[in-house]
C-alpha cells in the first residue's frame, strides 16, 4: 500500500450529506492505503509523494458488480456480429471470414436473434463453413449457434437449432480448445484491467463461468492490479468449502485485493431465447417449448444450495430475469436466511421489491441491457415495460441497488451504465419509463461499491475527474451524455497508481 498526498480536489458527496468543505478544494492524505487525512493545506509528511488536483473531483473508485472477464477479455479477439440482423447476415459473415482465414475456428460473439424472423439452423452454418468449426455465440451469452464441425468437436451431439442454458453453460470452459491461444493469458487479463482503471474502475466481481478462485490465484502476480471478487458456480461450490473459503476472504496470504466472491446460481434464462421465467406467457408463446419460460432448477434445489453456501459463510447472488424467477429467488432466500444478491432484476413484481428490501437482499442490475432490451421487451411482454430495470421502484424501497455491465454482453464501462440508468434511451427517443429513471448522484452512489463518498477512514480506492459528476444539467438527455464523456485523470487502488491520464 502506498502513500500519497492529492493536492486541491473537490470531494464529491454521494449521500445527503453535504460535500466536505462546501466542495471547495482540500487535501487528501493516504496512508497505508487508507485516507487519515481531509482538510484545506494539510502538512506533507516526509517521503510521501505530491499529487496535484489541480481542483479536479475526487470520488470513490467505480465497482463493476457483475463481469465475465474471460469473456470480455476474449471479446477483442472474436468476430464481432452485433451489427448483424438476421441469420443471412450472419451466415455472410461467417463465410467472408473463413473464406479470409481458411482452416482457422471461428468464434464470433454478439448478435440478438432475439427479433430475427426465423429459427436458425446447423445446416445453414454447415453450408458456408465446410469443416471449419464455428461457434456464433448470441450476445445474451445464453446460448451459442454452432455447425457441425464445432458440434462434434465439443462432444455436443448433433442436432438441428442452438446450443442453450446450462448444456451450453457447459460448453464456455471447452471454446478455448478450439483456437489454442485462448488470449486469456495474465498479460491479456491485465491489459484488460489497465483498460478499467481508466475509467475509474478499481474493483469488479468475476462470474467467469469457467476457472474460479483457483485461476486468479494461478494468474495474479502478472495481472495483480485491481480489486476482484471471484464466485464460483455450484459445480465449484464443494471444493471452495473444503478450501475454507469465504465471501471476503483473501484468496493469495497478505493481499486483500483478491478476494472471494458469491455462489454464483443461474436460476433461469434470458430474454432473447425467451427462457426468462415469468409470470405470464410470452407474447409469442405458441412458439415456445415453455410459454412463460422455465426455472433452470427445481425450487428445492435452488434452496439447497443457498442453504450449503450461507452456513459456510458464503454469499449467493442468483441470476433472475423474469419476475417468477425473481420471486421465486426470493422465496428461497427467505427461507435459508442466506445474503447476497439477485442478479439482473429484468422484471420485477411491486410486491417482490418490498420483499427484496425486508430481506436485505440486493439488486445487483446493468442498466446497459435496457438500452439493448427496450423493443424486445416491449415485444414480447407487452405491458410489462414499467416493470422492466424498475430502479425507481427499488430505491424508494429501500433496496440497494449496485450497478454492474455483464461484460460482454455490455461493455465494461460504468459511465454508459450510470447514463442508461440516468435517461433510459440509445437514440433519439425518449426515456422508456422515464418514472424508473436514476437521477446522475443515484446512479454514481450504486457504482462505488456502497461507499457515500470520501473521508478519513475511507479506504484509498478513489478516482479523479477531470470534471464534476454531478454538474446541473437541463435534462436527463444531457446529464447523460455528460456521464459518457467523463474522463479519468488518476485512479488509485489501495493507495497506488494505477491510472494516470498522460
């Protein structure tokens, strides 16, 4: 942990409560990682280095809840389909790269079939990749489009559509066998990291489906540079207990920055395959094997395993999306008294969010996603739009709410996150459900890990702006690009460096 004296910065109160000093510039002392000092031409103690300010604003450092870093590591190295929008589009992009790189797999990640007209098939991929094997996994993460040659040599077993939900959960660990260079190597992970902390990121949560704690312990003297929490999945979930793991605990003796995280439960699906569990049909049920989608588990299984993880001291953040797959998460955290969190709260019932708040359980969202989800939803849960990313609802309840991106499936960027929670649109529309809406101090209190500002005592994971967060704004349209267009002068992580803008 280092030391470190910041010059003239204007601390940004999250809370309430006003700014330190008015917000008029101060000096900031770490010591040993942590703030011991806040007050107007505070006295440099010998051998502490000086940073100037320069009047800049000083904020906790930004927290990412909710990333798949191998994924979103690998994103840069994938054939990017975001852009394409229906199953021909697809399979011309696929053909232009084999036809580019003959002999080499294909991996692309992106694409929301979600609107598309029409069922894929293998037989489609088949006809433009030969044996070249191509996996096209859909942007939602929750299943993957494969040919036959990537189908064989996964040990998937033939079939005619796509790979989904926990069979295809299986197969992320296996993508990697196919292109050798995984690119998920310490150096990559940490040029992923560096990329974080230049914007202000000093800490995130890994739901990394394959690996787990014992990867980051392997991997950390070469990518030790931010703040991880790290879940493991039910199939880790005894080997962590026999380690004596816990939730906080340190994973590498001496280094409090990598640390263990939650059980990580998938409890139902996604929007784009229409396997989100609700509480109503899908407006397109009578195309679906399950009308109102499913629970990827049994409800006594889904209690189990809160119940193993919370008497061995750890928490348990469960992805729901529809609403009965929220209530249903709730109903089983009631009933084992473990903590943690619901992952995604898509769709949430009014009655289920006084419940979230009675039981502290968290709302752990990414608001990114409504950005992508806002026609889909309106689609296919019509008249549920008021219901969809109800942050107003849940801070009026008294939820905390934590904000997070799903790397990949959004980016790794919590100004995009704050703006999407902030004005709710992408384009030139309007909000939807403007009512749900975050004001820019709410959506900055839930993206620095439940820390109200910066004070003595304050851990020294702190990021500087070059602009003021919080500055008024004439609408949530403005107040939201100005959130996107914020820049990251310094970022300190336990005191040190770990972002300096040039």
């Amino acid at each position: 942990m280092s030391d470190l004296l910041l010059r003239d910065v204007r601390v940004v109160a999250l809370d309430d409560a006003p700014p330190p000093h008015d917000g008029e510039p101060v000096d900031v002392l770490v010591r040993d990682g942590v703030v011991t000092g806040l007050g107007p031409r505070l006295e440099r103690p010998d051998g502490v280095p000086e940073v100037a300010g320069e009047g800049r604003w000083l904020i906790p450092g930004l927290w990412d809840q909710h990333t798949h870093l191998g994924q979103w590591t690998l994103a840069s190295r994938r054939l990017d389909t975001i852009g394409v929008r229906s199953p021909e589009d697809a399979a011309a992009l696929v053909a232009e790269r084999v036809s580019a790189e003959p002999g080499r797999p294909v991996i692309g990640w992106g694409h929301r079939p979600g609107t598309w007209p029409r069922e894929v098939t293998v037989a489609e991929l088949d006809a433009v990749s030969g044996v070249t094997p191509v996996v096209l996994v859909a942007g939602d993460g929750h299943h993957g489009w494969l040919n036959s040659a990537a189908l064989a040599a996964l040990g998937l077993g033939a079939r005619e559509g796509v790979v989904r939900e926990n069979e295809w959960f299986a197969a992320y660990d296996l993508l990697t066998t196919l292109t050798g260079d995984d690119g998920t190597t310490p150096a990559a992970y940490r040029e992923t990291l560096t990329r974080a902390a230049a914007q202000g990121v000093v800490g995130l949560v890994d739901f990394e489906f394959a690996g787990g704690p014992a990867d980051w312990v392997e991997r950390w003297s070469g990518c030790d540079l931010l703040r991880v929490r790290v879940a493991t999945y039910a199939d880790g979930l005894e080997p962590a207990i026999a380690a004596g793991l816990r939730t906080g605990a340190p994973l590498v003796a001496g280094d409090d920055r990598l640390t263990m995280g939650p059980l990580k439960i998938i409890s139902d699906g996604s929007l784009n395959t229409r396997t989100a569990w609700c509480c109503e049909p899908y407006a397109d049920a009578h195309a679906q094997e399950h009308p109102a989608g499913a629970a990827n588990l049994p409800a006594h299984e889904l209690a189990a395993l809160l119940a193993r993880a919370h008497m061995s001291g750890l928490q348990v953040a469960t992805h729901a999306i529809g609403d009965a797959a929220v209530t249903a998460a709730l109903d089983a955290y009631e009933t084992t008294g473990a903590g943690g969190s619901i992952e995604h709260v898509q769709l949430v019932a009014r009655a289920d969010v006084a419940r979230m708040a009675a039981l502290g359980v968290r709302a752990s969202m990414q608001p990114g996603h409504l950005l992508d989800d806002r026609d889909l939803s309106e689609l296919i849960w019509p008249g549920r739009g008021e219901r969809c990313f109800a942050f107003r609802w849940l801070l009026e309840a008294g939820v905390r709410l934590v904000l997070g991106s799903d790397a990949p499936v959004s980016p790794l960027d919590p100004w995009l996150a704050m703006a999407a929670a902030v004005h709710r649109s992408a384009d030139d529309r309007g909000p939807w459900h403007p009512e749900q809406a975050l004001t820019p101090r709410e959506a900055l209190a839930a993206s620095v890990d439940e820390r109200p500002t910066v004070g003595v005592g304050s851990l020294a994971d702190l990021a500087l702006l070059d602009h003021d967060p919080l500055a008024p704004a004439d609408s949530p349209r403005e107040a939201a690009a100005a959130l996107r267009s914020a820049t990251v002068a310094l970022t300190l992580v336990g005191g040190e460096i770990v972002h300096e803008a040039r």
